[in-house]
C-alpha cells in the first residue's frame, strides 16, 4: 500500500488543485489493489463474480466431430464440380446416438444436427438442398464441398487449454461455457465490500416531511444502484448528520467493514461543515480540483486502522445503525475513501469516470474498459478547452447507418431527469473546444452500467 504522497511524488505534473481526468485515474490506479480471498461458487452463483483463477478445460468441446445441419453425411471426395451425385442411404446418425456401421462407396448416412459423424465420413449435405426418391439421395453439382457442416472435436476448446483466464468478469456467456466443460463451480474472488453515506444537514431521508430549503437524499439511491450493478456488497448508511459525532462513528463503522467508503457532499471549496475535517482526522486524504465538468470537487485516500482504532468509536458496535446485512469486518489495513461531490448528477459522472474503474481494479477484474464510441454530434456544443466535459446524451442511428449523438436536455450538475434521459455520455477531452455539427465526439454508453 502506497501512501498518496508517495504515489503525488512519482506522477509527472501532479497539482491536487487542478488534475486533469486522466491523472486522476493514474492516481486510483496506483492508489487501489484488488481484494485477496477466494471462494468456490456454483454457477448460478457466479454471474458478475471474477475469476480467481485460470480455468483449464477438462475436456474438449465438442468432444468428438459433429454435424452442423440435418443432412446426409458422406465422404467429400466423391464430389465432382460438375456433375450431380447420388448416393444410398444406408442407416440414421441421431443426437445423442452415433451411427456406428460402415459406409462404402456410392453410400451416405442420414444425419442429424450435433450427430457424432460416422467414421470416414467428413461432409454433411444439408437436407434441403438434396432430393430424395426412395433410399437414394440426388445432391446437384456445384452445391458442396468437401468438409462442408461438419464441425471438429475441440473446435471451441481444447481439453489442457485455458478457457477462462483469472480476472474475468463471469458474464452470462462465460457460465455456459464453464457448464459446457461440466463444472458445476468456480473459483471467484470474494465480493467487494462498499459503504456508502450520504452527507449535508440538508439532505432529507425518505420519509422525512418537506422542510424548506432541504432537498430529499437521492444519492443514496444512484450510488446503491451504481454499485448493485457493478458486484459489489452495499453496506447502506443513509444519511450522516453533519455533527463531529455522528460523522466520525459513521467513517470508523463504515471503514471497519468495507474495503472502499464512498461519501457524498461536504468536500467542495467553501463547505463550512465538518466532513473534510473528519476525513482529514481519520485518514490519509488528498483533496482535489479537477479539470472536469460536472464533478470539480472529491476526496480520495485510505482511511487507516491505525486512525481508527484511536478512535472512540471503534468499539461501539451499535453506535451507528448500519443495514449491512451481516458482512464481516474488514481485516486489512485501511479502507479505501472516496470521497464524491453532492451534486447528484456529479456524483453519477464522478462515479463512472473514476471511481467505477478503480472498484473494478478492487474487485480483481482485469478487464479493460470497454471502448469509447464514435458519433457525430447533430448539434453545437458549448465546451472551454482545459477541462473534460461529460454531456449528457441521446445515441441514435442516423438514416445513413452511422452514430448520431444529441445532448438531453439541461446540463446542469443536479439535474437528474436529463440523466434518465440519456443512454451515454458525450465525453469532451481536455483539449477540445467547440463542438460544431457533424463533428465526431467520444461517446461512452451505459449500457447496462446504469
Ligand atoms: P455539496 O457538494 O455538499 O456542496 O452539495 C452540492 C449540492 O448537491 C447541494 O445543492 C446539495 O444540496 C446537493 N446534494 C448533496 N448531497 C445530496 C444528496 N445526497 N441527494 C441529493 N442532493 C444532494
Ligand atoms: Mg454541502
């Protein structure tokens, strides 16, 4: 574990004060390590879960040659280019129920779809192309040829070859293929475990009347989903009063448990609350500007064991009432803090930017991220060089087949109906300036992350 001033010393043009997008990832990157602890899981538990280990096929799939069509098997090198073919049939291949006599010159077997292919045989005439008159088949010329429809043992994988590597994320079609080798568990590491609060006396918790000048917590609830989705345990602590108390019982409760605390609100500029306090008191917490739009303002480091265990509140186990459904305490050294800005729609940006990735680093995945999509903007869009912009957006399919992406409506960083509207965000660079229309702009999509 490196301490934040060890990883600002070894980053070319670090400036907490005004970070640029891309160091900020550089920085998480070097500040977060994936979790150890491993579990074995049936498949139906799997689904999201990382591989902790390579998985090496047992077997091959398919584990002998097969026909691809319901057909005729035959042996191609009979074939003529120009002339038809007829063949007799001389016995049925079934699924599940080879065919196991021989077959002589001038003869076929009838065949169905994933039938083991009858020895010496190595094409499959699909049957609509052939007629039939009696027990003799008529293939025309020139529709065939030889090795067509047959599909080769191991030609999706190979008994001793790797078919998962350690570090993947188990999607829907990654728990078919553990099925397809008959294993019936995997090897995962164990779930990341996040808490999260939400901070500001005038945030109100649902259920909670009107009260002027308070606006309802809804961060609580886009930052649960955001996490739902990507894996994680969610340890849910609602809303902290901003009261040295209530907040220091909160971040020990939170990081005694979890391997990563996220926070929202009380880490801007002017905040005259005592949530950076707080953070600084029981961590070791970088406070950053960064050169983006919406999300200026967020808090990152470790909150230490050693911090922690000074404090009064380590012990007091029901201080804090946390619906964390049983999760086990947090054995290593620290917990790792994120600490977001209030905003709502800057929370959303801020988690997807930076904090979504280096979770994902937590959680041991190794996969890259996915690839940002190219769309032409269909309209002008205001942007200053000298800060990444994420606008919120609409991609569509223009009539000539390429992406066409518009913004959704108002930007402004609390604005959550514009995000509801959106399936992507525009990603404006550092550098860039103006967008006209036409022009190609970076899209990163949702699909399916929120
Ligand atoms: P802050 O970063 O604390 O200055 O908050 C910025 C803005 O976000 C303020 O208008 C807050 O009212 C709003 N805000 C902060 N936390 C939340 C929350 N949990 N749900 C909804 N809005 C919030
Ligand atoms: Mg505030």
């Amino acid at each position: 574990m490196k301490t934040l001033e060890h990883i600002a010393s070894e980053l070319a043009g670090y400036d907490p004060q005004a970070l640029t997008a891309d160091m900020v990832n550089t920085f998480l990157d070097q500040l977060v390590e994936p979790v150890t602890g491993t579990e074995e899981v049936a498949i139906f538990d799997a689904l999201g879960r990382v591989l902790a280990a390579d998985i090496i096929s047992p077997i091959s799939v398919p584990p002998h040659d097969n026909s691809a069509m319901d057909g005729f098997a035959l042996d191609g090198a009979q074939l003529t280019p120009d002339a038809a073919l007829s063949l007799k049939v001389v016995g049925t291949a079934l699924a599940g129920k080879a065919w196991a006599g021989t077959v002589n010159p001038g003869e076929c077997v009838r065949i169905m779809t994933g039938a083991i292919m009858p020895a010496g045989l190595n094409t499959v005439v699909p049957q609509e192309l052939t007629t039939l008159t009696g027990d003799m088949v008529s293939i025309p010329a020139g529709v065939l040829n030889t090795g067509d429809n047959r599909r080769f043992m191991g030609e999706d994988l190979m008994q001793g070859q790797p078919a998962l590597q350690k570090g993947e994320l188990l999607t829907p079609a990654a728990l078919g293929l553990v099925a397809s080798l008959g294993l019936k568990t995997v090897p995962v590491l164990r779930r990341l475990k996040v808490a999260y609060f939400s901070t500001g006396d005038e945030i109100l918790s649902l259920g909670e009347p009107p009260r002027e000048g308070a606006v309802y917590d809804s961060n609580r609830y886009t930052v649960f989903g955001l996490l739902t989705r990507l894996g994680c345990q969610v340890i849910d602590m609602g809303v902290v009063r901003d009261q040295p108390q209530a907040l220091e019982a909160a971040f020990v409760q939170a990081a005694m448990q979890a391997d990563a605390v996220i926070t929202s609100g009380g880490v801007s500029v002017g905040e005259a609350d005592y949530t950076k306090a707080m953070m600084k008191k029981l961590g070791d917490v970088a406070f950053w500007k960064i050169a983006m739009r919406p999300g200026r303002p967020m808090a990152v480091g470790y909150l230490s064991r050693d911090k922690l265990a000074s404090s009064a509140y380590k012990s007091s186990a029901n201080s804090y009432e946390i619906n964390s459904n049983n999760i086990p305490p947090n054995t290593s050294g620290a917990a790792v803090l994120f600490g977001l800005p209030g905003n709502p729609v800057a929370v959303m940006v801020t988690f997807l930017a930076f904090v979504r990735p280096a979770l994902l680093r937590m959680m041991g995945c190794s996969a890259r991220p996915t690839p940002l999509l190219r769309a032409q903007s269909q309209e002008v869009i205001r942007k200053k060089p000298g800060r990444t912009e994420y606008q919120r957006g609409w991609v569509s399919t223009a009539p000539d087949g390429t992406l066409q992406v518009k913004t959704t409506g108002n930007q402004g960083s609390g604005v959550l109906s514009s995000m509801v509207q959106a399936n992507g965000l525009i990603v404006l660079h550092h550098t860039q300036g103006h967008v006209a229309v036409g022009e190609a702009v970076d899209v990163m999509m949702f699909d399916g992350v929120i």
